[in-house]
C-alpha cells in the first residue's frame, strides 16, 4: 500500500464525507443548486446517506481492499449521476462541482489498483 493511495483515499473520504454533511444540514450552498437541477427534497437523506456511505466505505477499504474498490465505484457512478443531473438541467457552468469531488475517487481507485 504506497503512501500516495492511503492520502488520496483518506483525501477523498475527508471531501465525499463534507458533502454528505452540507447535505445532511441542508447547507444553501448545496440544496439551492439541487433544487434548480429539478432535485427533488425528498431524495435529499438518501443522496447524503450514499455518500457518507461511500466516505465510510472508502476508508474501510484501506483495510479490505474489496470494500474500498466497490465504494469507490459507487461513488464514481454517484458523481457521473451528479454531472448527468447538472447536464440535463442545462446548468453548463456547474459541471465542474461533481468532478472536484469525483477526481480524489477515481485517483484512489487507479492508485489502489496500481498498487
């Protein structure tokens, strides 16, 4: 395990998880967007609950490295369902919010198979 993998990961997880929690909070930063891509509010507990899950699942998986690879994956589709949503709603401008955060995933997971 390179040290590379283990910062990125922890990196990642330290980002998916501050997501979750603007969006457990409600954060205006966060449902004002949301709303305008046509996310409903009711979808809100069950996005930020997959990614604490996937944050959760990322650091697991530096000690059960198959758990790490299936949250990363699932994060990654997360995160591209994110730029579809953005995409769809013609908001061009806010593409690159789901890939900031999408970018440490997918390092961690090509680093962790690397490795």
């Amino acid at each position: 395990m390179s040290t590379a993998f283990v910062v990125v990961t922890v990196l990642a997880a330290v980002m998916v998880g501050f997501s979750a929690v603007s969006v457990f909070l409600r954060a205006k930063w966060v449902v004002e967007p949301m709303a305008d891509y046509g996310v409903p509010f009711s979808w809100l507990p069950w996005l930020g609950a997959a990614k604490a899950a996937g944050a959760a699942g990322l650091l697991v998986g530096l000690l059960v490295p198959a758990i790490g690879v299936a949250a990363g994956i699932g994060l990654a589709l997360y995160f591209t369902g994110a730029v579809v949503t953005v995409i769809r709603a013609r908001w061009y401008a806010h593409i690159p919010f789901p890939l900031l955060y999408m970018a440490p995933v997918v390092g961690a997971l090509v680093l962790g198979f690397a490795a």
